[in-house]
C-alpha cells in the first residue's frame, strides 16, 4: 500500500516509525513531516490543513490509505474531502470531530447520555462567567470552548486566577475564535488517565493506558502545556476501572454519536480522572494523543495499519492487538521560554550516541538547517525508553536525554516518578 500520513509533530514521528515497519506499507509518505519522519517518509511540503493540496497530492501520487495526525485538519474536514475523493483515510468526519473541536458540544452530549463528567456552565459574557465562579468557588476550571494547542485550559486554584483566565479567554481574546464561549467546570479530585481506543463506527478497541503529564515545571507546578511527558501504563488503571470507563463512558458515546447521525471512526481518547466515584470524563480528543502516542506505540507488538484499515472499514468487531508487557516512559524537551514564545534555532547535538542506549528519540518541533538539526518550536524532542520496570525506563529515557547537547532545552525531571 503507499500510505499518507498528515502532520509534523512527534505523534506522527511515532506514527510514521510504526507505519514504516508494517508489511503492508510499500511507500510512506508524511505531509509535510519533520527531520524525524524523513528518516522513515518522504516528505511532502504541504501544510496539514491545506486540503485541496492534500487530496491532489493523494491523487497524484495514487495514495491508497491517509492517516491523519493531528487535530486541526479533522476539524475542517480532511478526511470528509478525501473520502469524497474516493481515497480511504484513517479518522472522524468533521461532524465527528466536533467532541473535541467544541468542549461545549461534548458536555451536552455527556448531559443527555448520562456520561459521568463534572459538572459545568457555558458562558460569553466575562461577568456572568466571574458571578458563576464566584458563586462556586476555587480551585474551578476554565476552559476555551475551541482548539487552542493545549494552552486552553485553567486549573484555577484561586478565584483571581479564575478570573484572570475569563478575561484572557473573553476580553483579550488570548486564543480567537477558540475562546469566545468558555466551559466552567467543578474541580474534580484524583489522578489523571488517558484512555485511548479506535472506534469504527460502532466497535470499538481499548488500547492500553496512559498518563500525560501536562504541567510545565516538576511536581505539576507551572502553566498546563500540551503535555511535558508520557507513561504507559497509568498507574492504578485497573481491568476494573478499564471496563468503567468502556461501558460508561467510551462506549455511550459511541452510541450517542451513531445516534446523532455522526458515527465515530478513529481514533478516540478520553482523558479522564480517577474519582472515588470512578473514572470521569475531563475531555475528549478525537486522534492519537500527543505526548501519549510516543509512549504509547513502542509498546505495540501488533501491526498498527491494519487495525487503523479495520477501523475506517467498520470491521473492528473480531480485531485484537498484542502489547509488551514493559512499562514506557516518553519525556518532553522543550525549547526555553515555552509555553510561552520558544527559543528557536538552538542546534541540537549528539542524537545519534542519545539513542545508542536504547532509546528513541521522536522529533516534534526541529528543521533540518544544512546538517544541523535546529529546535523550531515549544515542545522539540521526545524521548521514549521501555524498561523491564518503570524505574528502569525511566533511567534510560534520562540517560539518553543527558547525553544531548542543547543549551536552550529543558525537561521535567520527574516524570513517570510518582508511579515508581
């Protein structure tokens, strides 16, 4: 098959080393890919969501299979067009993707189908939104309604944090469009999961767990980012706590969505947290997670493209993945300033001799400068490690991180810590 994989980050780093090792994959290509994903595709320069040029290069080139990546093409209708084109591609219709596009529109859902979630108000008037918290109290969440590259969310543990959050959202526009309806949610208590599972319209497959790490600084302090690190598995995600979150929240809205007229195919993440009552729904993604992907895949014993063919195909019903029982840990090394304006054009050193031990490292944000590979944005390296234990992937995740030469990139120290 001559496959097409759409993005440029380090989930598709990730995703493209998968593809590349499948049989049924004799050419790869990536669009527009990364220095990284060169080392397994040819790359295509072609931004994400140019679509028209997308479906002609899908065209051109006689692409029988598109994967699509990250979230922003999903939401304006990538994969829509391409079927349209008669070119099979992996991932939600635009309709679909709404249950992350709109955190409003899967809060409705999870209120009509009776999916356990916290509770919340959506709001567009910055007063009524500072009466609301006010009126509840802290810590309270505020969300941007839109996508807003993982920068969207406030765990507000003051009422002027909250407050400074509604104003960015709704006064100063901080994130467009994104934020011009705000989610407020009740703060709920427990440790964080990420549940990720291919659905094909009405089946679905549960991958195995994960837990990002979405803090910037160590011991979660510090602004959310897009997630500083990953570990598969998560801790505590019991087989019991896996069929709570299928039967009363994956699996409903699978349903719930066949029942609207916009069935589900793809890829479906829940990120959850784990309350005395059970898990509860924090979000939806409607693609592979990302730092979770890269933590995630180099534990696949299985092949990953025919499970993402049976999931466009609705033909998930008998399909089953085989996984390493190891534990993986996958850290972030972003640039300085992020998540704030990242330091570019840092070249980054000794790769090669980082992976030697082991590791793999997944490029998210380099260019390639002549040579030299050069830092060219927030979140610029994952570094990904399987051990016979958690502490042991962990030790040679940092290893290789400590034998790359970047002056301007930093790392938490402490992930996957808390589950040794």
């Amino acid at each position: 098959m001559r496959v097409l994989l759409i993005g440029s980050g380090g989930r598709e780093h990730a995703l493209a080393w998968a593809l590349a090792a499948s049989p049924l994959c004799d050419k790869l290509y990536a669009a527009p890919g990364n220095p990284g994903i060169a080392r397994e595709a040819e790359c295509a320069p072609l931004a994400a969501t140019d679509i028209d040029g997308i479906v002609a290069f899908a065209r051109r080139e006689k692409i029988d299979f598109v994967v699509v990546g990250p979230e922003a093409p999903l939401v304006v209708g990538l994969v829509d067009r391409l079927e349209a084109a008669g070119i099979a591609a992996f991932g939600p219709s635009a309709a679909a993707a709404q249950l992350e596009a709109s955190k409003g529109f899967t809060k409705d859902l999870c209120a009509e189908a009776n999916i356990p979630t916290a509770a919340y108000r959506r709001l567009t008037d910055a007063a009524a939104a500072k009466d609301y918290v006010r009126a509840l109290g802290a810590p309270i969440v505020v969300k941007a309604d839109g996508l807003a590259a993982g920068k969207g969310v406030t765990v507000a543990t003051t009422l002027a944090e909250a407050e400074a959050a509604i104003d960015g959202a709704l006064v100063t526009k901080n994130f467009g469009a994104a934020g011009a309806e705000i989610v407020i949610e009740e703060f709920l208590e427990g440790p964080e999961a990420s549940f990720l599972a291919l659905v094909d319209g009405a089946n679905v497959l549960p991958l195995v767990s994960a837990q990002d790490h979405k803090r910037v600084g160590d011991g979660d302090t510090g602004p959310n980012t897009g997630g500083m690190g990953a570990i598969s598995p998560a801790p505590g995600f019991t087989p019991e706590i896996e069929r709570a979150a299928l039967d009363r929240i994956v699996k409903p809205t699978v349903a719930a969505m066949a029942a609207r007229g916009m069935p589900f195919k793809g890829v479906l993440y829940a990120g959850l947290i784990l309350t005395r009552d059970g898990p509860k729904l924090i979000e939806f993604n409607v693609r592979f997670g990302d730092p979770e992907t890269q933590a995630l895949l180099p534990r696949l014993k299985s092949d990953l493209l025919p499970a993402l063919i049976a999931s466009r195909a609705g033909d998930l019903r008998d399909f089953d993945l085989r996984w390493d029982t190891r534990p993986s840990v996958s850290v972030v090394m972003a640039a300085r300033g992020y998540p704030g304006e990242p330091a570019r054009g840092g070249e980054i050193r000794n790769l090669a001799a980082a992976e030697g031990g082991g590791a793999l490292i997944f490029h998210a944000g380099t260019r390639a400068d002549g040579a030299r590979i050069v830092a060219d944005g927030g979140r610029v390296l994952n570094i990904t490690a399987l051990g016979d234990t958690m502490a042991e992937a962990r030790r040679r995740a940092y290893d290789a991180i400590a034998k790359i030469d970047w002056p301007d990139g930093f790392c938490r120290q402490d992930i996957g810590a808390q589950a040794v």
